[in-house]
C-alpha cells in the first residue's frame, strides 16, 4: 500500500488531506470529529478580533441531477471569542498529536495586531499559521482579507511582522481576486512565507431569486456580495496552483485547494504542484466521511502506477504545463466518429454545424436506412467540441494525424520575424 505520509513545510501529516479553513472547522467538537473520521489535518476557522455574522449566509448552484455545483457564502471569520478558540485549539492537539492542527488568521494590518494574535495562537501548541489575505467579502470592507491580499506590498509588510515572532511554519492564504497571483504569491516569499496557499473563494452574486427579485442568500431584503468555491471553481484554482508552481521567483511549498471534490481532483492538483490539499465544499455536502473516498481512491491510484509515496507526484505535470506562445502550431488531432457506437442524436453535427467549422456531414448509409455521421478530416481543426457533446462516451476520439512537419510554436515564429 502506497504511503500516503506528507511533510509539507516542515509540518508533518499522515496524509494530504485537509480541512480547509472554513464552517467545517469552526470548534474543537468538529475537528475532532473530522480527525476521527480520517482527515490529516486542519486549518482552524479564521480567528482575529469577534464579529458579528447575519443569518441567511449559503446559496449553491444545481444543474440538473448535479448538487452543490457551486457554493456561495456570507459568512465571516469566527464569530466565537478567541478564548473559547484557543482553549479547544490546545484540547483538540492534545488529544491528536499526530494531525497537523494549522491556524487561520486575520486582524487589521498593523505590526502589534499580528505580533499580539501570532503570540496568543502559538502558545497553545499549534503546527502552523495561516494568514488569511483571500476572504472577499465582509472582512475585505475593513481593509482586511483580500483588500490586503490584492496589494503585493501589504502582503510582504504583513508576512514579515509575521515572521518576527512566528515560531511555526507560517502559510500565506491568497486571494484569486486579482489580476496575477503570481505576483502576490512573489510578495509572500519576500516577507518570508514558507508556503502558500491557494484559492481562497471567488468574489460572486450567487443570483436573483425570479418571484421576489431578491438576491441569494438574502437578508431582510438584500443580498451582499459573497465568496465562490466547489467543483466549479476547480479550473480557476489548478491553473493558479500551476502557475505559482512553474514561477521560479516563488519556489514556495503549495497547499492547493478550491474544487476538490474527488480524490482524482486531488492527484490532478498534487500533479500540478500542491504538496498538501484542502477540502471544504465536499465535506459540507457530504460530510467528514467523505475523506474514506478520497484516501482509498488516491492509495489505489498510486498501487495501480507502482508509486511508493504520494510525495512522488507533486509537480510532476508542471513542466507540461506552459505558455500559449510554446505550442507546437505543427500538430493537429481530427475526430473520427465510431458508426457502432452512435446512436444519431446529431448533437455533434449540430454544434459543429452551427458554432463551430461545418465539418461533419450526414452521409446516407443504403444498407441501414440510417445517417452516418462523417467528419471531413482535412477541414476539422481538432477543437474537440463534437467529443465534449457527445453523449456516448469514447463513440467521437480524438485522433493525432502527421503531419509532416516539425514542431513550430509561435514564439518562433515571432522571433524569427525580428
């Protein structure tokens, strides 16, 4: 059985698998529990000066059979004095020693703020800090979150005041509201982070409720922006992860979360360079348990590619991973169509027909009665759309056809024009 041990900036883990921070890890009732059921770790809800939180706070988008595709929320940082937060912080660790217990934090941008909450926090025994510069909403109208966030020098100012008196890792949590996370992910390592972390929720409306023209979630009759995650956000968050990860002026450890729903999510993110994961919408859709899921899947996936260690696969897509300017203009796929397989809906057809290059005919077969769908191969681009359609899996595939020509990317051909 493959091991599934991680040492992540220095803290060790039993497995990848974290608790994000977030409502899941809001006391020591429920971190104990998620440790119970198998998690390797946790990130503790954000704590900092008490607030006040409205009632009506989560809204989720379904499509179909599909629950829980995106989430939304209103909710603060903990709304629970820090007394209480720190109490259950040191009973919690010392109940499971072995599961890295990481603090979240966020307080106004000020050096005595941050050396008070970092002293107070570390003495009750914690693996490591969190600096919460991603939250969009609420916190962010008070210059804290990702009003800190999206400013690459109060980033490093705030790490640094930080690593004056931090005697854990300390992680910087960034924000995807923003242009580049690079350069606030480089602002991190200046300050002297020793890791980051990516993504914190997306700045959304979640939408408008069609009888009462309300947004959701609403209170008394409004509606505030809120912060997005769940499986959709996935693709936002591996491209960050990925990016941050190619950039050698950051060279930091990444702690990936945003999406990850599945453990096949979570090797595609070990792939692109998370050394840990983090986990928030599945397990409140699903519960703690759902980390039984993730573990066994993973484990197997590892058996079944002779992988020893899950330490093995972080960062090892990374270098595939590259500009639009380094591909290979050279190369092309087609699509062929399996005639056994189809069942003539003509979905393909008609997406090729309408939105994309017109390249499938309907080609009468005699000894059927039946259409058959053929895709003129000089004229097809390999977009790849008929295959996303398709409602049979494997009946469209993707072909690489030679071309004959050797690998020329655009970066070349500019190049060779000056």
């Amino acid at each position: 059985m493959a091991d599934l041990r991680i040492t992540f900036a220095g803290i060790e883990s039993p497995n990848p698998f974290w608790l994000a921070s977030a409502p899941p890890t809001n006391s020591g009732y429920q971190v104990q529990r998620a440790f119970e059921a198998g998690w390797g770790g946790a990130v503790w809800k954000t704590l900092g000066e008490p607030v006040l939180n409205v009632s009506s706070r989560y809204a989720a988008i379904h499509r179909g059979s599909q629950r829980v595709l995106g989430f939304n929320n209103i909710e603060l940082i903990s709304d629970r004095p820090l007394e209480d937060n720190l109490r259950e912080i040191a009973e919690t660790k010392k109940r499971f020693p072995r599961n890295p217990l990481i603090v979240s934090l966020m307080v106004q941008p000020k050096q005595e703020a941050w050396h008070e909450i970092v002293k107070r926090v570390e003495a009750v025994g914690v693996d490591g800090l969190e600096l919460n510069f991603g939250c969009p909403h609420g916190m962010a109208e008070r210059g804290m979150g990702s009003a800190s966030g999206q400013q690459p020098d109060l980033v490093r100012q705030q790490t640094e005041w930080v690593k004056e008196v931090a005697q854990t890792p300390v992680i910087v949590k960034l924000t995807p509201n923003i242009t580049d996370i690079r350069f606030t992910a480089r602002a991190a390592r200046q300050g002297g982070a020793d890791a980051v972390s990516m993504i914190n929720t997306i700045n959304s409306l979640m939408g408008v409720d069609l009888d009462t023209w309300l947004p959701y979630p609403h209170v008394d009759g409004k509606g505030a922006h809120g912060g997005y995650c769940g499986p959709a956000v996935k693709p936002i968050a591996l491209n960050m992860v990925a990016e941050c990860a190619r950039d050698r002026q950051i060279g930091l450890p990444i702690s990936g979360m945003g999406g990850i729903s599945t453990w096949q999510d979570a090797v595609e993110f070990l792939l692109m360079g998370a050394g840990s994961l983090q986990v928030c919408t599945a397990a409140m859709h699903h519960g703690f348990r759902v980390v039984e899921d993730m573990k066994d899947g993973l484990s197997r996936y590892l058996d079944q590619k002779g992988i020893a260690s899950v330490s093995e696969l972080v960062g090892k897509s990374v270098g595939t991973y590259s500009d639009w300017g380094d591909l290979n203009l050279n190369y092309k796929v087609v699509a062929r169509i399996n005639p056994d397989t189809c069942i003539n809906c003509n979905k393909c057809y008609i997406s090729c027909e309408d939105t994309s290059h017109q390249c499938i005919d309907r080609v009468p077969n005699p000894d059927t009665g039946r259409e058959l769908l053929v895709v003129r191969e000089d004229d097809c681009v390999g977009c790849n759309l008929c295959s996303i359609v398709c409602p049979v899996e494997n009946t469209i595939q993707m072909v690489q056809v030679p071309t004959g020509k050797p690998a020329y990317s655009w970066n070349q051909l500019q190049a060779e024009v000056k």
